[in-house]
C-alpha cells in the first residue's frame, strides 16, 4: 500500500496507507457511527464532497455487489477506516471495496486512529481537509487545502442528478427470496426531484403503491403544475441530496411555485429542509452534524421512540413552529426531525425512515405519503 498523508484545516497532520484512488482531494470530513453498510454510504449521493470517518474499526469484510448500490455511482471523496479487511467473505459479494473505490475514483484510507479523528471532529466541528498519496509536506498541503473551494462553496446537485426522467419500477428488496419485489398496483403517481435520490427511497415509494417518475434537479416547475391540474401526477417528492441547501436558490423559487398550487409534497432530508428555506426559515449548520444508524427519534404525535438513520450537516431552526406542526424530535439534542406545514398538505422528515443502511422504525412514513396524497385527491374530485 501507498503511504497517504491527510491534513485537516485544524492544523492537524495524519498518515496511514491507500487502499482506493490515488492523488490528492480536498473535502469536508465527517464521521458515521453505522456498524454496517458501507458500500450503501460511499454510494449515497447525499455524501458528495465528504470524506467519511468510519467509527467502526474494520471496513471491507462482506465485499460489495451490484444490488447494493445506492445510486449509479460513488459520490463520497473518500472513506477513512481503521482497518481495512481486503479478504472478504459473503455469498453476495461480487468484488472487494477497494476495486469499487478505484472503479469510481474514492481513496481509501487505513491505518489511522479513528477514534482519535473521530473525537477531534466531535470536539472541534466538521471541518475541511486534503489527503494525497502524492503531497507529504505539510505546508504544501494546507496552502493546497487553502486554495480549494468549501463544500459550502460548490453545487454538488448537477453531478448528482439524473439527466433526463425515468421511471423507477420496483419495490423493496425481498430479503428471503435475494431479489426486489415487483411493483404492486400504483393508487397515485408523484414525480421525485433528484437532488441525489438514493435508490431505497425510490424502492418504499413504490412499495407504498405509488407510481414514481424521476426528474432532474432543473424539471419545468410549471409543468408538474399544469399536469396536476389536469390530474395527470398526484404530488411530488423532494430527495435527500450533498452539500448547503442555501445555495439552491433556483430550487427554492421552484419549491415556493408548488407550495402556491397545495400540491402534495413529502421531503426527505435536503428536501426537509428546501422546504423550511421555501417557507422563510433558513436552514444552519450543525457542529458535526448527524451520520449514522443508532439516532433516537421521538414521534411527537405516538410518543414512540424510533431509532432511525441519519446523514445531515445542516437542520431547520426552532422557529418553524410558527407555520409547521413539529412532528419529529431527535433525542440526542433536541433539533428538529420532522414538521408538518399548516398551509397545505405539505410535510417532512431530516431522518431517513429507508434506512439503508440502517433500521426500519420508520418505513410507515412513506405510506402516510400516500395517504395524504389520496385523501387530495378525494377533496378535489
């Protein structure tokens, strides 16, 4: 393995070994508390930009395969683990984590204390940083890190974004058979802006009987508009997505355009809060932000806790209460989950209830989507 050399705008200087892409890249480094799943997380969308600490110490044991993809690609910068595992054994695996990271152009990183990195970034935030296997002297490195845009800075929603529409076409994946469920009968159609949807959003939609067509970032607005009216697509789904939802500004006039017609919407983490920026309340940024599979949920409605699955930087603030009915709470720090908005038939969630990887405490939000759009769809009859 090539010796890799990490610096952090900290001012914190590592070394470990490379076991992906080569080279040098800068990004925004968090860390996720999940114990499985890691091909679903460098796969994520959601994560473009990032360089992902894995607090579990040994990545790389069950391999990859095709199913599990999360999108057509690997979007993260690069994955930092304690120990990387090049012997992998499961009778799903097709390939090993290191030729999926070389395939799509993501260092790998070993060999380093992560916990270490991981209570650095709990103590001191989120930050910046820059890895090479190729830049060794730390002056170089940070004037490198210095020069490089901010997460903050770059629209990652045009990579990541479908180019044109299709329809996706199958529901959950069927654990006792090893295969994807067929599609039941759809009791609506809703079109999903693709912010960086990932595929196990697109498979519960379908599993909650919906007809789903994707569309790009940049979709006519007013198209969807002119089709609801004629009846020809029932609501609308905004997907979770990388980077600093402020920045969209297009997508924030486009969502204000919905929220005049009270079309049907349901929004999934960037989509949670594009719909808090589209009301007037900005989103912020959180110290180290939310990833991982373990986060305490509580329903505000039942009172039940649901341990879900997170992956967010930035959270809508308290004062949405003043035009959304808080639905969701997270119970590590109190910050909003979920909102239902009192001008529509509009609501949302920060947390993932597709949970891939992660648990399924709160898959029925999906259903509760189809309802609300046909319980519309009678009121409009």
């Amino acid at each position: 393995m090539k010796k890799v050399w990490i610096y952090l705008e900290h001012g914190i200087m590592l070394e470990g070994h490379s076991f992906g892409a080569e080279g040098t890249k800068t990004g925004e480094i968090v860390f996720n508390t999940s114990m499985t799943g890691y091909q679903e997380i460098v796969t994520d969308p959601s994560y473009a930009g990032q360089f992902v600490t894995f607090t579990m110490p040994e990545i790389g044991n069950v391999g990859v395969n095709d199913e599990d993809f999360e999108s057509r690609s690997a979007w993260a910068k690069g994955i930092i683990v304690r120990q990387y595992q090049p012997r992998y054994s499961n009778f799903r695996a097709q390939k090993s984590l290191e030729a999926l990271l070389r395939e799509f152009d993501v260092m790998g990183i070993c060999d380093i204390d992560t916990r270490y990195l991981t209570k650095t970034i709990r103590d001191k935030g989120a930050c910046m940083m820059i890895a090479s296997t190729e830049v060794s002297d730390e002056d170089e490195l940070a004037k490198l890190l210095a020069a490089a845009p901010r997460i903050e800075e770059v629209d990652y929603i045009k990579s990541v974004s479908t180019k044109k529409p299709y329809k996706h076409t199958y529901a959950i994946y069927d654990a006792k058979n090893f295969r994807y469920k067929d599609a039941p009968t759809p009791k609506a159609k809703i079109y999903v802006y693709d912010f960086g949807v990932k595929r196990n959003i697109l498979n519960n939609l379908v599993e909650a009987e919906l007809e789903v067509e994707v569309i790009p970032h940049d979709f006519s607005v007013e198209q969807i508009i002119q089709e609801y009216k004629e009846g020809k697509v029932d609501g609308v789904f905004l997907s979770n997505g990388p980077g600093d939802p402020l920045i969209l500004k297009q997508v924030h006039e486009n969502i204000k355009r919905l929220l005049e017609e009270k079309i049907p919407m349901f929004g999934i983490c960037l989509g949670h809060q594009l719909l808090s920026i589209a009301h007037g309340y900005p989103t912020f940024k959180l110290k180290f932000g939310h990833h991982g599979g373990n986060h305490p949920v509580r329903n505000e409605e039942s009172k039940k806790v649901e341990i879900t699955a997170q992956n967010h930087n930035y959270n809508v603030p308290d004062s949405i209460e003043k035009v959304a009915l808080i639905t969701h709470k997270n119970l590590f720090d109190g910050t909003i989950e979920g909102v239902f908005y009192k001008d529509g038939p509009v609501f949302s969630v920060q947390h993932h209830p597709e949970a891939s990887p992660g648990p399924h405490d709160s898959r029925y939000i999906f259903k509760e989507f189809r309802d609300l759009i046909l319980q519309n769809k009678e009121k409009r009859c």
